[in-house]
C-alpha cells in the first residue's frame, strides 16, 4: 500500500492526545480540578451526574480566565504555565501541558463560563467535538466554572470501554478524597448529583480532612509521622500496625501537593512496616513529600501521576526509615491508650 503522508487536522490530533490525557471519567475530573487548584481556588465544588458520562461541572473561586485568553485555553499545547522546558526544574503548578481542555473539548459539549475577579461581567465559550459554537458575554461569579457534558458522545469506541456506572463514580470520589488530602487548605465538595457525597472544611488541617475522606473513626487512630533530612521533608499520617486494609486503596501518595502513583514509594512503605504487618496487607498513609523540583521529572506521562525520582534509592531509604521510626515511637504504647 502507497499512502500518502499528511498532517492530522486539529480535531483528530486532539482526539488521538484526548486517548491518553481523558481516558474516563474521573481524568476529566482531575484535570478540571487541577486546573482549579493552578488558579487559587480555595472552593471547589464538583457536581456529577450520570457517573460523570452525561455531565461534569467544575465550579471554583479563582483567578479566572481573562476575555482574551479565554479561546486560546482550548487550543492545543497553550498554556499560561510555562513557557519552555526548562520551567518543570522549578515547577509551581498541577499542570503544564496545555493539553486537558483542548483533548475535553473534542470529545464532550463543554462550556467555559469564567470572570477574573477584578472584571464585572464575565464570558461564555461553548465548544463542541472541538468546533466553537459561541462566545459571548455572561453574568457570572468571580471565577471559573466548567461543564463537560456527554463525554465520549463522538468517540462511541472510548464510550464502550467505560465500566458500570458505580465503577465509573468509585474513581471519581476515590480521586477527589485524594486530591483534597493533598489540598487540606482548600474546601471540595462532591455532589452526585443533588446528594452531598464529600465536603472537606478547608481549614488547612490535614487530619481534618482525613475524617472528611477516610472516616473519623479511622482518623482518631492515626499516627503522625514527621521528618526531615537536608531539603527533604516527610509529613503526614501512618497507620499503626494493626490498621490494615487487604488493598492499596488506603495509600495516598502526595510529591509537592501533587497526587502521584509510585511503586517504590509504596514499597518503602512496607519495608518501613517490616515484620510488623503480615503479607497481602496494606497499611492506611496520607504521606506529603516534599522535595525540590528540580530533583525529580513529572513529564513521564501524560496523566502527571508518575514521577521519577533523580535519588530514589536514598529517598526511598528515607522513607522506609521515617515510617519505621514512627511506628517504633508508637510502639511501647498501645493505640488505644493513646487515642481513646
Ligand atoms: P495546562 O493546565 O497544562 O496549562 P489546560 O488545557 O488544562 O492546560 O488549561 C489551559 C489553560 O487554561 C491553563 O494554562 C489556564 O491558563 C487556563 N485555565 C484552565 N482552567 C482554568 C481555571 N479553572 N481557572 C483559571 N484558568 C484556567
Ligand atoms: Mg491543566
């Protein structure tokens, strides 16, 4: 076969980059969240219905998207983030790929309606399949509020790999108790869709917020684990030893209040709970990293939740050995005496 080389239009590009950026639901979530959290919210309410397939709104308090920008925040590869590759050595931001509302954009009905503070109206872009349909002026509170509707509704192949209903939400709620485990300072609330499902104070404090998510029941047990080495800090909350759960559900990983997955990071954690846990059993961590940014690439995937790590094996020791050493302390006093 002779076929002829050409560039991909717009709307299949996006749709191709959409594969891996929205892969369901709950990335569609993340992303609008993040870009929230980019802009300085401190509330943020997600509202879904249908687990997320019909609709997706994202309301936030924050700095807005001025008139001007706001088509350009649906074109591919724009960001107000950074401007070349060597801004991730000293990444501030959740995103930098300009990639979320443009891949959005081709496979939902979405619509933007933002107004930076400073600004007494503010506008409305509605985008479907990736065509512009409207632009215009609107009455809205400051701040930015995003509504995804129909997701997938012209990929009909993504829309059959999705799972059941109470799968697709699972992942919605599971993401959003993590992303406000990494943000105690800002206040989420989940509706699904007219039923409160979660509601984090925002107060800052992070055990707070534990309750919010995981129970207070669990919360109350907790142990605090907090330590230091050079410009490496660990923080957050540990299990005690008889605090179990059979999966990895209960760990969430936090790299500079980013959300992250990392197989060597978890299995520090268990080294650190040696000889105190049995096998096939996981312990319950919030655990907050903080390292600088230049020690560490989150331009792995197009998801951000890998990391790698420039000093892994040592930062790894210092996990393990902070976790060890917190249960250690515990130790000599039963969980009960000390939290009951
Ligand atoms: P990225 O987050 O990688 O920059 P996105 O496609 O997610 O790319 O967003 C594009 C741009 O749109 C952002 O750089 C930002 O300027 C703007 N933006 C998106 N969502 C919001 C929001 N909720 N509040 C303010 N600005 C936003
Ligand atoms: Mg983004």
């Amino acid at each position: 076969m002779t076929a002829e080389i050409k560039i991909l239009d717009t709307q299949a590009s996006n749709q191709i980059a959409a594969g891996e950026v929205v892969e369901r639901p709950v990335s569609v979530v993340k992303e609008l969240i993040e870009n929230a959290l980019d802009a300085g919210s401190t509330q943020i309410e997600i509202t879904i219905e249908g687990s997320g397939i019909e609709r997706i709104r994202v309301q936030d308090n924050g700095q807005g998207i001025p008139a001007e920008e706001l088509p350009l925040a649906v074109l591919r590869h724009a960001t107000s983030k950074i401007r070349s590759i060597d801004d991730l050595m000293q990444l501030q931001t959740l995103g930098f790929r300009g990639e979320a509302l443009p891949s959005i954009a081709s496979v939902s009905r979405l619509e933007i309606i933002s107004r930076p503070p400073a600004e007494i109206s503010g506008r409305v872009l509605r985008v479907e399949g990736g065509d512009q349909l409207e632009f215009d002026h609107i009455g809205s509170p400051p701040g930015t509020t995003i509504t995804v509707d129909d997701l997938f509704y012209n990929t009909p192949a993504r829309r059959k790999f999705l799972k059941s209903k109470n799968t697709e939400f699972g992942q919605i709620s599971d993401v959003i108790g993590r992303l406000s485990l990494a943000r105690p300072d800002v206040s989420f609330i989940l509706k699904h869709p007219k039923v409160l499902v979660l509601q984090t104070p925002g107060r800052g404090l992070l055990l707070e917020s534990i309750g919010a998510v995981l129970g207070q029941a669990t919360a109350r047990r907790l142990l605090p684990i907090s330590c230091v080495s050079g410009d490496w800090q660990l923080k957050g909350y540990i299990s005690p030893p008889d605090l179990v759960r059979s999966t990895k559900q209960g760990e969430t990983l936090i790299v500079n209040q980013r959300i992250i997955r990392s197989n060597s990071i978890s299995r520090a954690i268990l080294e650190g709970y040696h000889t105190l846990i049995p096998a096939k059993v996981y312990p319950i961590v919030v655990l907050n990293l903080q390292i600088p940014p230049h020690e560490y690439d989150v331009n792995v995937h197009p998801t951000k939740m890998e990391i790698r790590f420039h000093k892994e094996k040592e930062l790894m020791e210092f996990i393990a050995e902070g976790v060890r050493r917190t249960l250690l302390e515990a130790h000599p006093v039963t969980p009960y005496e000390k939290f009951s």
